[in-house]
C-alpha cells in the first residue's frame, strides 16, 4: 500500500510520512501490545509495520491518542525496546495516525533492555 496520490501525473505524498511515503502510526493489538511504525500495509486486521518499535510502557500521555498528538513528555519513564526493519500485526484494532511531533518523541526515547 502506497500512501501517494498521483494527480496529473505528479505525485503527492503528505508531508508527515516518509518512509516509502508510508504513514507513521500507533497500533493496539487485541493481545500482542502497542507497536509504533510506518504503516506498509493493512489487509482487515493484519497489519504490516515498518521500522516498528513495542511501545511496553510509557508515561507522560494520559493515553495512546495523546501519546500519538503530543508523544511522551516523559520520555525516562517509557520503555520502548529496540526498532525491527518489519512486523505483521495480525490482530490490530486500533491504528492511530501519529503527528511528527510524536513521531520524533517516539523515536528519541531511549532503547530500553533489561
């Protein structure tokens, strides 16, 4: 799935995506977590993240709709491990578009891992 629109034969991509023109997006899955990454591609409730970071813990947003507004303003309390290239999500039921501001708070919280 792209995420460009083609008008008269030049490309548009919005400004908030990227990589390969994907979208940067939360998603909640019904039992593997909350993962952040570039939305690849969404088939019903299989979804394909890339550059995908768990997010297991996080603190400073009251919920994931802030988190994905505002990002973290707590970046010390969160536990976000390490990014993977690409991950299929099979059982997402929530995916939630991302702001850039968000976007570079999730990705200047530090690796974390025990």
């Amino acid at each position: 799935m792209k995420c460009e629109v083609e008008i008269d034969g030049i490309k548009y991509i919005p400004k908030q995506l990227s990589v390969d023109g994907c979208e940067y997006v939360i998603v909640r899955t019904y039992s593997a977590g909350v993962f952040a990454g570039y939305l690849e591609n969404r088939k019903g409730k299989e979804v394909t993240l890339k550059q995908a970071r768990r997010l297991w813990r996080w603190a400073g947003a009251a919920s994931l709709s802030q988190l994905a507004i505002e990002g973290t303003s707590k970046p010390e309390g969160c536990k976000f491990p390490c990014e993977v290239n690409s991950i299929t999500l099979t059982e997402s039921i929530e995916i939630i578009p991302t702001t850039e501001l968000a976007r570079k708070s999730i990705a200047g919280v530090p690796v974390w891992s025990e």
